[in-house]
C-alpha cells in the first residue's frame, strides 16, 4: 500500500508539473499573440494616419494630367520635378519659408525665456498676487483664439504692427505664453527646495540657482513645449492671414493658401509639393526630439 500511494503521489505530482508547463507554455503564447496583435494593430493604425502624407508626397511627382486622372493612379506613372521647379523658381516660397522661419524662431525663444522664468517664480514665490495671476493667465489661455480676432486686429493695428512679422510675433506670444507657464510650472514644483538651498548656502546667486541647478533639469518639459510652440507657429493660419497681406510679409500657411484663390484651376500637384515642404521641417523636428516630448509629457503627468 505505501509504495501505492508513493507511484499515485508520483504520478499525480508528475501530471500537476505536466499541466504547470502546459498552462505556462499557453500562457507565454498568448503573450506573444497579446504583442503581435497590438504591434499590428498599431502598425495599421500609423500606416493609416501616414496615408495622407504618403499620398500627397506622390501626387506631388505626377503631372497634373495624372493627378487629375480617373481611376487615379497610386504610384507615378511619369515621375516629374516640374511642381517642386515651379514652386521654388516662379512662386514667393522661400519668402514665405524665410518669414514662417523669423516668425516661428523668434515666438518659440521668447515664449520659452518668458515661460521658463515666469513659471519658475509662479512655483518658488508663494503669495496672494501670484496665485490671482497665475489663475488670470489660465483663464486667458482658455479663451478661443477666434473670439480675438477683431480686437486683436486693432490692437496691432494702433501699434502699427499690422503687415509686420513683429506683429505676427506678438500675437503668438500672447497664446503661447500661457501656455508655457501652466506646462513648465509642473515641472519646477517636481523639483526639491532644498537643491536651490543648498546651491545658495554654496555661495550660488538665485539666477546661478535657477540657470545652474534648477533649469537643466526640467529639459525634458521645455523640450515638450518648444515643440508644441514650433507646430502651433509653423502651422497658424488664422492671424497669419489677417495681420499680413502683402506677399512679401505672409507665411508659409498664408501664402500656400493663395494657390487655391483665382478663376484658374488649382494646381494640385504645386499644392502637394508645397504641402510636403511645408511638413518636411515638422517631421524632421518631431523625429530628432521625440524621446524628449515623450519623456517631458510623462514627467509633466506626475509632477506638481
């Protein structure tokens, strides 16, 4: 009877390792479907937000002919250089390009300076006014850019500023720096006191603290908000289009604009090469510094 017992506790004790190893070796398969099911899905759902840009970077290597064809053509038939020829040699691009640039350069710098000082004092200096301002600033940041046309318009027009990029600039300033505040301020809560004590009991000025110290660490969240300040400049075409009206002043979302206005038909293939001009520098920004936006918009969660 023992040794019985003994081969059934050894039998039983070999089927629960049997099944432990089968239910392990499932478990590890589904795992692996888990993944390759969600790397799919979002492989598909990036190819599928991709198809507008795969397709207008296409279009704008088919003739006109081509482009307008019927059933249209997936891959150029007749690969052409003539739209981006056109749109270099006998249109104001690179006026356009070169103002977006000053524009955008100039409100991103001066809202992150602005932004970076204003949210380090919002987070360090604790009193009543602070508080009212700080709330006052978001309420601005709430109100929709729409609703400001008209006395923004005659605001820049008393200071005559209207059909100047210095103009342009003010204007973007005043959308992104509230938004810079209310992004950065979370971001210089995270950070401990005691780092700045320490540095100003080492003999440190608060300008030394705040440079030295305290600035390179929330990298990650001016990062974030440079990027969000670039693609809201690049991109802006309400006020880009209401402040300047000559050509030699209009930005790139301003002037492209122009190739759909006239009695002549559209031109859609200079429209797509426009089109992928205009995105190339976005893309190239977006992929030199996406681990940082990443980084700076999980840090931005939890902090504050």
């Amino acid at each position: 009877m023992t040794s019985e017992n003994a081969v059934n506790k050894n039998k039983s004790a070999q089927e629960l390792l049997g099944r432990y190893k089968r239910q392990k070796f499932i478990n590890r398969l589904m795992k692996i479907g888990n993944k390759i099911l969600a790397y799919v899905v979002m492989i598909g759902f990036t190819f599928i937000t991709m198809i507008p840009l795969i397709w207008m970077i296409l279009c704008s290597f088919k003739t006109n002919g081509e482009n307008l064809s019927y059933p249209p053509t997936i891959f150029p038939q007749k690969f052409t250089l003539e739209h981006y020829q056109l749109l270099f040699k006998q249109t104001s691009f690179l006026i356009w390009f070169k103002n977006s640039f000053i524009v955008t350069i100039s409100t991103t710098f001066i809202a992150i300076v602005i932004s970076a000082m204003g949210s380090y004092a919002f987070s360090r200096f604790r009193n009543k006014f602070f508080e009212l301002f700080s709330r006052l600033v978001l309420f601005a940041y709430m109100i929709p850019t729409v609703l400001m046309v008209i006395p923004v318009f005659i605001i820049i027009h008393a200071l005559d500023q209207s059909n100047k990029l210095t103009g342009l600039v003010i204007v973007y300033n005043a959308f992104l720096i509230p938004y810079g505040l209310w992004t950065l301020r979370s971001y210089f809560a995270g950070i401990p006191h005691e780092i700045e004590e320490a540095a100003l009991l080492d003999g440190c000025s608060r300008w030394q603290a705040f440079t030295v110290i305290v600035l390179p660490q929330v990298i990650p969240g001016i990062i974030s908000t440079v990027l969000f300040s670039f693609t809201v400049c690049w991109n802006e075409y309400l006020y880009a289009t209401v402040l300047l009206w000559s050509s030699a002043n209009q930005t790139l979302s301003a002037g492209v604009a122009t190739f759909m206005g006239g009695d002549a038909p559209a031109s859609w293939g200079l429209l797509m090469a426009a089109g992928v001009m205009v995105t190339m520098p976005v893309i190239v920004l977006f992929s030199l510094l996406q681990k940082y936006w990443v980084a700076g918009l999980g840090a931005g969660a939890v902090k504050g």
